[in-house]
C-alpha cells in the first residue's frame, strides 16, 4: 500500500484538510483526516505541502506541439498535467488517418490520459467519412473534432447532421469552433449536438454562449485576454474548462503550462475551487476520462505542490506510481517513444527566383497587402501606392512590405505570391511547412533568391522551417512526421529551434513576436478579414478572391 501526506484538497466539498492519501493496485483506498501536528512532526518539516487531482488540457492541437504525444506527456507531467483532450486536424491534411493512429499508438504505453478527437473535416483523397467513423469507433477517441464549419451546423446541412449521428452512434462528445457568433445563429447553432466552444475572446462572448447552453473552454495562451476571463470562471465554474489549444511543446518545460494559469487566476482574485474545477475536474467529466479525481475509489491520479496559490508542482503520481519528482528521487523513469518519419503525398516543384516576379504594366499602383499584427490571427486589408520597378512589383524593406509565396505540398506548379506586412525582416528567407489548414510550403522574404533558395531546401528536407540569406541555408529544423512533427525528443528540438531565434532576430531582422504562428494563420481562411490561398488573395467577408491591386 502506497501513503501520501499533505493538505487534501477536496474540489467537490470545497474544503482542504490535513491528511494521508491511501492507495493499491493503482487505486485510492481511503483519504483519512489527520491532525496537521502529528503530520508535521512525521514529515519533520515545517509546512506541509498540497494535494489535489491533476490539471487537464481540455483542448490541445497536439500536432502543433511539434513534438510526439509521448514527449509532450512526459513534459506534461511536470507542470501537474496527467490529461489532455487533443485535436489533430492538422496531420489529417497531410496523413490521413494514418497520421492520426500513429499519433495514438506512440502515445500507448504513458502513464498519461489522452483523450483523442477524431477530426471532423474531411480532405479528398486523404481523409474520409469512413475514416472519421472508424476513428470514432476507438476507445482511446473521447469526441468528435472541433467542427470548424459553423454554418453548416446552423443551416442543418447534411454533413453536420452525418456528423452529429455518428457522434451519437458511438457515444462521443462533439466539439464546437464558433468564433464571434451570436444571437438567433448561437441559439440554432446551440440545438446541435455540440457541447463545447473553445473560440471565446471577450467575457460577453463566453456569458452569450454559456446561456446557449454550451461549455466554454478558456485558452490560457494569452495572459491579457485569459485574464479577463476570470468572472466566467467565478460566475460559471460548472461550466467552463482551461485549455491551451496551441503550445509550443518544449516550451512547457520553460514558460509553464495549465498549472501556471491557474496560479495567474487564483493570484488574481479568482476562488480556488472555482478554478480547480475548472481545470482539474470539468474535462474529466465533460470528455469521460478515466483520470481520478482524488476520491475512494478512483485512480490514484494526483500531484503535489507547493501551495494552494502557486501550483508549484512537487510529484505527479498516475495509477499509484510517482511519475514525476522535482527531485528526481521517486519517478517512475518514462522511456523515450518517438515517431518514424512519414512524409505523405509530396509533389510541390522546385522554383526559381524569376517565379516569384510579379509583371505590372502600369508605373504605379494601389497594392493590397495582408498586413500582420503581433498576437493576432486576425490580419486585415492595408493599400500601399507602390511603384513598379522595370515593369515588376518588388518587395520594399524601408515600408516592410515583402513578398510571400504559397507552394502546393500536392499538385505540381500550383502555386500563388502576395504582399505582407509586419514582419519587419531586412534581409533573407524564411520558409515553413506550417499553414493552416492544408499545410502548404510557404516563405516570407526581402530577397527573391533567398527565397527560391528556403522554399527548394524545404522541399527537399519535406517539411519544417528553413532559413536562407546571402543565396544559401543558414539554419533548419526537420519536422520529418509530416512536416508537422518531431521525429527527435523534445530536448533535441528545443536545440535545434533555439538557434532560430538568433538568425530570425538578428541575421533577418524579423520584429513580428510570433513569425511561425502569424505566417501559418496567414492562410486560414476562416479567419477575418484577408488572407491568402494557392489563388492569391483571398477576402474572408466577401468570401472571394480580391486582386493584387487595382
């Protein structure tokens, strides 16, 4: 039989107690009350330290970890996190199905909860309606995928209605994507089968949406817009969940994760047990995980921290075993588990610097360009009078406007170049396999060589980011499981990426504070108000392609 003291923290009767964690086989046995004197005087230590049931990531693009489930687990662990509920959309695009199993079958075998969505949107030729019910049927499948096509939801078409009664055939949630939407469209949209929303960017946003009827998850990314959130959590506790949707994985290890959020809440007035069932229990109920919630007969899934304010994490047991201990002295050692590389179908061509000249017959212009601001998906429509230069339009430095280019990962030839600002980059290339939602090839530069140059390399390493300047490659980072994922641990990733902040700062002079997450949304076409598609320019209001300048 395994004992752990320290205060209890009781989420369901909202108190805390002194007391001994009792568990076998994996399983808690009884939680007794004990005399917080005697316990001081067994620990011979002077402040006992806390227990509650692990954090949960109630929604997590595990893909755009970069980093396999097992090395994102493993570094989990260490913020107090034992679960997520995970999307992974993203490798569909470019997998299929299969990029989705070999996702779940790396993570077999972690002493973590992983709660898989099976994707929702279908890719032809890839990734079907069959393969979205044969994930379903899966028991390591807890929902259906964000639903990204709201309208659909709102009109009753039917492949939202195929969609929901295949979610209700097998007995799985179903996850929402409804960003700003409001009034009759929420309330319709509210009488689908969707259960949960993690696109919520203003309290009145969350409260509306709350009212529908839905759960709201919280993402925990931007401490300015997460903060202002804290009524939500105070008035709703039920009904609401912390998530981090995108998280750089190496970075967890670095800048914290949900255990921290919580701190930012609790330390910003929210009650502790507000939040604690916000982000320890809501998920496991909301998603039916089977990790324990620190009762009799539950798994013994808890962890230890420091104090019920900080969430410092001390020790995180699952099923009975310390799986992590900041002093190395108990855990569980978790062997690394890394994917094989598997690249999908790739078929973009090779370019040439004389492939990104843009001809304009007229001495002076009205440009559209797609102009980028710093911690916003949302990028808007900005018109520069620029001048042609020997009958082309170049990109010009002194205004940052520098050219962008999308190559097709699938179809030979297909390919579009735009204008951008904000990036602010004096010199050089940079080139990614990152775009949201079909993950093309794609670069942003001040120099057309550098260009051609980033965008070849990228093709021939299939996938990652890749930097160029002075007509060569000066720094690369392989995501070798389709261009998406890691195939080396996170500590191997987390070398080869921090070499990129130099040569992106200083050797290219990029000012933008996330390049790789403002250039991979550039091309989301679900997001206001203009972006960029393999037509070119593309207006999300009007829904049409607009031209490059009138």
């Amino acid at each position: 039989m395994g004992v752990v003291d320290g205060i209890i923290i009781d989420i369901f009767n909202r108190t805390s107690y002194p007391g001994t964690v009792c568990f076998e086989n994996g399983v808690i046995t009884q939680i007794k009350k004990a005399d917080l004197n005697q316990l001081l005087s067994l620990r011979f230590s002077k402040k006992l330290p806390y227990i509650l049931p692990p954090f949960i990531d109630s929604h997590l693009h595990i893909d755009m970890t970069f980093i396999c489930p097992s090395q994102y687990a493993k570094l989990a662990l260490s913020r107090g996190v034992a679960g997520a509920l995970v999307e992974s959309h993203d490798i569909t695009a470019v997998l299929g199905r299969k990029g989705v199993e070999g996702l779940i079958e790396n993570s077999k075998g972690v002493p973590f909860y992983f709660g898989f969505g099976a994707p929702s949107d279908t890719v032809p030729g890839i990734y079907s309606f069959d393969d979205i019910e044969r994930l379903l049927k899966r028991d390591e499948v807890t929902h259906l995928g964000e639903l990204k096509d709201f309208p659909s939801v709102i009109l009753h078409e039917e492949k939202a209605e195929a969609l929901f009664a295949l979610a209700k055939k097998y007995n799985k949630a179903v996850d929402g994507h409804a960003p700003g939407l409001t009034g009759n469209n929420l309330k319709e949209y509210c009488n689908s089968s969707v259960s949960a929303d993690h696109e919520v960017r203003s309290y009145e946003e969350g409260y509306e949406k709350i009212k529908a009827g839905l759960n709201v998850q919280i993402q925990t990314r931007d401490a300015v817009d997460f903060l202002s959130m804290k009524d939500l959590i105070e008035n709703f506790p039920e009904k609401t969940m912390l998530c981090s949707e995108i998280v750089f994985g190496p970075n967890i290890k670095k800048k914290g994760y949900i255990n921290d959020a919580a701190a930012k809440l609790v330390n910003f007035g929210c009650d502790v047990f507000n939040v604690l069932e916000a982000a320890c229990v809501n998920p496991v109920k909301h998603y039916g995980l089977k990790s324990g919630l620190l009762r009799p007969g539950d798994s013994a899934d808890f962890i230890v921290v420091d104090s019920a304010v900080n969430f410092n994490v001390l020790q995180t047991w699952v099923k009975g075993e310390c799986v992590f201990d900041i002093e190395n002295l108990n855990a569980k050692t978790i062997e690394d588990k890394l994917l094989k590389p598997s690249f999908g179908n790739i078929k973009a061509q090779k370019i040439t610097a004389d492939d990104l000249k843009i001809s304009c017959p007229e001495e002076e212009v009205k440009l559209n360009v797609i102009d980028a601001n710093t911690d916003e998906y949302n990028t808007v429509k900005t018109v520069f009078n620029v001048k042609s230069r020997n009958g082309y339009l170049e990109s010009d430095i002194e205004k940052d406007i520098l050219k962008v280019i999308l190559v097709s990962r699938t179809k030979e030839k297909e390919r579009s170049v735009a204008f951008i600002h904000g990036f602010g980059m004096k010199q050089g290339a940079f080139a990614m396999s990152i775009t949201h939602d079909e993950h093309n090839f794609t670069c942003v530069g001040a120099d057309d060589e550098d260009m051609a140059v980033a965008v070849n390399h990228l093709i021939d390493i299939k996938g990652g980011f890749v930097y160029a300047s002075g007509g060569k490659v000066i720094c690369e980072v392989p995501l070798s499981y389709g261009g998406i994922v890691s195939t080396k641990t996170s500590d191997e990733l987390s070398e080869e990426y921090g070499k990129t902040h130099e040569v992106m700062r200083i050797k290219l002079g990029c000012t933008i504070r996330h390049p790789i997450r403002t250039l991979s949304y550039l091309f989301d076409t679900t997001i206001p108000s203009l972006k960029m598609n393999l037509k070119g320019l593309f207006s999300v209001a009007e829904q049409e392609q607009i031209p490059l300048w009138t």
